[in-house]
C-alpha cells in the first residue's frame, strides 16, 4: 500500500480537527494510510510541539509545499496575498492540494484549478462553503442530467445566528452581535460576515459549481444585516415572515442574477427553521424540483469532516494510480443579467399620516397595502 503524506499549512481551529479526525483511524481512512508529517504554524514553541509529537512544525510553510516527501497539501490558514501564491507553488511542484479558503479560491479557483491539471494533480475545496454541507460536490456530480435555475442558501452563520437572535430574543443589533463574538460566531472586525461579503465570495464559488459561469464580486448585489431596525422586523412578523441572511443566484434569460442580503422568508419553507449558526442551501433545477441541504457551517469538525472528504477522493485516486478528475468541468460563457431584467420583490413600510400616505401612494404607484399599528404608532406596508 501507498503511504499519502500530508502536509499542513495552518494548524488553528481547523487544522487540529483534521488531526483529530485522522487519529481516529475509521476503517475507510486506515485502508488509504494517510499521514500528516509536517504542519506550518506561525509560532512555534515547546509546548505545542508535545500536543502533536508525530508532526514536525514549522514556521516555514513554502518549505511544505516545496517537500519530495509530501503528497498532498491541505490549507487552513487563510488569507489571500501570503496563501496565493503557497497554493500556487504546491501545485507546481506536484502536490495535490485541498483547501478551505473562499476568499481565495472565490477570486483565483479558475486559474489555480487549471495549474492543477496542467500539473496532473487535484485541486478541491469543499469546505470552503457552508462548513459541513457537501453541497460542491452534490453540484458537481449530481445534476450532471439536470439543469439548475436557481442556488440559494444561508451560508453565513454568523450573520444567521445574529438575525437568530434579533427575531426570536428581541435583541438589538449591537447586542445580538457582541452575543456572536463572545461564542466565536462573529470576529472582533465583524465587517466581512455582516456586510455579505463572506457570502458573496461563497455565491461566487456556488455559481461556478451550479452553472459553470465565473462572475466577479462586483457582480452581486450585496446588502450586509447591518442596516435592519426594529420596524423591519416588526413588518415581517405582521405579514407573517422572518428575516434571514440569504445568497441567491438565480438564471434570467440565461443571464445570472446574483444577490447577498436579508431576505422575508415564509415560515412554511425550510428556510424558516434553519437558525443561529446553521447553513443550507436550495438546489432548484429543472428535473428535481427543489432540494435542500443543511447543516453546521463552521466549526473545527464540520469543517475538517469536508476536507477530509476531498482528502479520501484524492487519496483513492493515489491508490488507484490515477490523476483525480477536476472537481468540476462546468464551463459556460458567464453572462450577468442586465440591471432591467434584475427584478426583485420588495416589502415597503412607512410611518406616515392617512394623508400624507394617501399621496405618497399614488406618487409610488403603491397597488397594495396592509396597516397595522404598533407601540401606538400607525403605520402602512
């Protein structure tokens, strides 16, 4: 049998759930021999040494990606400017590579996925969205009959978890927010998760697995929870909806529209019940209707179960003596839908005289409304 090495760039929360999982020497994992000899960590002292006595550390990470000894490399340190060009050194040098990081893989995938090939070697990422759920490789190798219209998800725990807490706790922003931060959901700069951002990069990636396009960033519409105020919750739960964080690409006229936002969502659809730090994702497609996966979508071992599942598929492709297929071959012309065929619906509320709505009404072309009071103050959606 083949022995795999495996080299480590990043050794923090999800690295030492890569290690916790390979300890555990399930079957399927033993009969593949998989081993992690070297980690790239960016301190190193005594003490952490002795909790991983079989890996050598070092604080050398291009040193990994440059080892004859090393077969495949996982990243989870993150990062773009430092990470880029580590990824792109492991595949030059023939080494097959699994990461995590959306930042990255959202902006260079395409490229870095075509040095793999011209290199022979595989290059997946699964766990750079929505943690647990194998929704990359469902895209990949379940619709290959099939044509999907629509990918939506919450794919953004920790803006899920703070909506969580604003709808159903009655928490203000601020506090729901510190709430996130002091169990880890949310960083101490939360900017990147509240403002769409990490759900745009996500979107992007879905996008290339769900239609084989390759849009840009500055082709989501991006609204971050950040702006949400008490009467925006107080009209939902009047029209009977909660708000949750959804990443939606769509197909109009074989134009893809893309948007990051806060969404109304029935309490009759699935999403309704996926709360706090848990993620899903919609398939709609032409064949199969609607189909959805949910789950944790962060977390040490949700995330590292993900990337030992791109781990097992290129390690049986060692074994098997055979280059691992690319994890997807979608490849479509990339065509953004225009901003008059973007349509969206949108809920309005306004607090406002019988009178002064009465003329506003007309002035917006308003064709439906719903009144109703709250705290003593009228108001009409």
């Amino acid at each position: 049998m083949t022995r795999i090495n495996i080299g480590l760039l990043g050794l923090g929360t999800v690295g030492s759930g890569i290690v916790n999982i390979l300890q555990r020497k399930r079957p399927q994992l033993a009969a593949l021999d998989l081993h992690i000899t070297r980690a790239a960590v960016r301190n190193l002292y005594p003490k952490r040494q002795a909790l991983y006595p079989d890996i050598e550390l070092t604080t050398s990470a291009v040193s990994i990606t440059q080892d004859p000894d090393i077969d495949v490399v996982i990243e989870v340190m993150g990062g773009v400017k430092d990470t880029y060009p580590l990824l792109v050194n492991a595949l030059k040098h023939g080494k097959h590579v699994v990461s995590a990081n959306k930042d990255l893989l959202s902006e260079y995938g395409p490229e870095l996925s075509k040095l793999a090939q011209q290199n022979h070697v595989g290059l997946y990422y699964e766990a750079a969205v929505t943690g647990a759920i194998p929704i990359l490789h469902v895209l990949a190798q379940s619709y290959a009959g099939d044509k999907i219209t629509r990918v939506a998800g919450i794919v953004n725990g920790t803006s899920n978890y703070i909506l969580t807490q604003m709808v159903r706790e009655g928490r203000g922003y601020q506090e729901a927010l510190a709430a996130a931060q002091e169990l880890g959901f949310a960083e101490a700069d939360p900017t990147n998760d509240v403002e769409g951002f990490d759900a745009a990069y996500k979107l992007l990636i879905l996008s290339r697995f769900a239609f084989g396009m390759t849009p840009k960033l500055a082709d989501v519409k991006r609204q971050g929870i950040t702006t949400l105020q008490s009467g925006d919750f107080a009209a939902a739960r009047h029209f009977g909806y909660t708000l949750k964080p959804l990443a939606v690409g769509m197909l109009r006229a074989e134009q893809l529209d893309l948007r990051v936002g806060p969404y109304l969502v029935s309490p009759n659809h699935a999403f309704s019940s996926v709360i706090y730090e848990n993620n899903a994702v919609v398939v709609d497609s032409l064949n199969t209707k609607e189909i959805m996966l949910s789950g944790p979508g962060a977390g040490s071992l949700p995330t590292a179960n993900s990337i030992i599942s791109d781990l097992v598929t290129i390690g049986t492709a060692i074994h098997n003596g055979i280059e691992p297929a690319p994890f997807t071959s979608l490849v479509a012309p990339t065509a953004i839908c225009s901003p008059d065929r973007s349509v969206a619906a949108r809920l309005i509320a306004l607090k406002t005289s019988p009178e002064h709505f009465a003329e506003l009404r007309g002035q917006l072309g308003i064709t439906y409304t719903k009144p109703y009071v709250e705290d003593g103050v009228p108001y009409n959606c």
